[in-house]
C-alpha cells in the first residue's frame, strides 16, 4: 500500500459547490509495471491536473491539487483557475518537504486562435527576496499540421 494520498477538489461554472476525489497514485502516476510510486520519481500520466477529471475543460474554473507522502510529510499543493473556455489558466504549485517551501506560478494565455498562439510565463519564488522572478516566457504557435514553434521571449 501507497504512503501517497492525492486529492483533486474543483468546481465549474454552472456549479460553484465544491467536488472532490480521491485518486489512487496508481492511476495519478504513469507506473512502470513493478515501480512503486514515488512523488519525487514518479511521473504524473497527466500534465495538468485538468486530464484527472471526468468533466468538459470549458466547464472547470477553480482545482486545487494536493499530494501528501504520509512517510515523509512532504507536500505538493496545486491551484489552479481556468477561464476562455479553458484556453487560459493559471496554476500556483507549493513544494513543502523538511520545512522548505518553494512556488511556481505558471500562467498560459490563448493570445490568437488563428494561428492558435499561447503565451507561457513561469515565475518562481527567490530564496533571497521569496518573491515571483520570471524564469521562462515564451509564445507557441501551433500550426495546421500539429507542429509547434517556439519563439523564446526571455
């Protein structure tokens, strides 16, 4: 049995109650066939936790994700808020694990469907000033055929 207990809580827009499941780490993490899960080895089977959900992306506005290793009381805390019928969103997640606590904002506007252009921007938290420090900003077009280019902002 797991030491990982993973809980996705959300709502949508036509309904502002709030949701939640419970999600085994065997189905949350895309295991090899004897691994055993892992929050720092493991690799989720979904980017976002979004892909969890048993709901259309254009209907979800809040999620929060929270990770808990019962064995190490380390902690992964994700929230996130979806809007444009889910084309833009922005996910907040925090690492706390032996006192340290550390924050990614990652921010991901839909800025042209035609040609589809989103723009990512990631920030970090500083150890020196614990405020968000932009650390990736960059525009992906996706064209007709699937492919992707990046332009790279900073």
């Amino acid at each position: 049995m797991s030491n990982i207990q993973i809980i996705i809580e959300y709502q949508t827009y036509s309904d502002s109650s709030t949701k939640s499941i419970k999600v085994l780490p065997e189905d949350y993490y895309d295991l090899d066939p004897d691994e055993e899960p892992s929050m720092e080895e493991s690799v989720e089977r979904y980017n976002h936790s979004i892909g969890y959900l048993d709901v259309p992306v254009e209907s979800v506005k809040h999620i929060k994700l929270t990770i808990i290793d019962l064995k190490t009381e380390r902690q992964e805390i994700s929230n996130a808020t979806y809007w444009n019928s889910g084309k833009n969103f922005m996910i907040q997640r925090y690492d706390i694990c032996d006192s340290k606590r550390s924050l990614i904002t990652i921010i991901s506007l839909r800025i042209s469907d035609y040609p589809m252009i989103d723009e990512i921007l990631r920030f970090e938290n500083t150890k020196e000033f614990d405020v968000p420090t932009l650390a990736f900003h960059v525009q992906i077009e996706t064209h007709n055929d699937g492919s992707q280019s990046e332009k790279e902002i900073f």
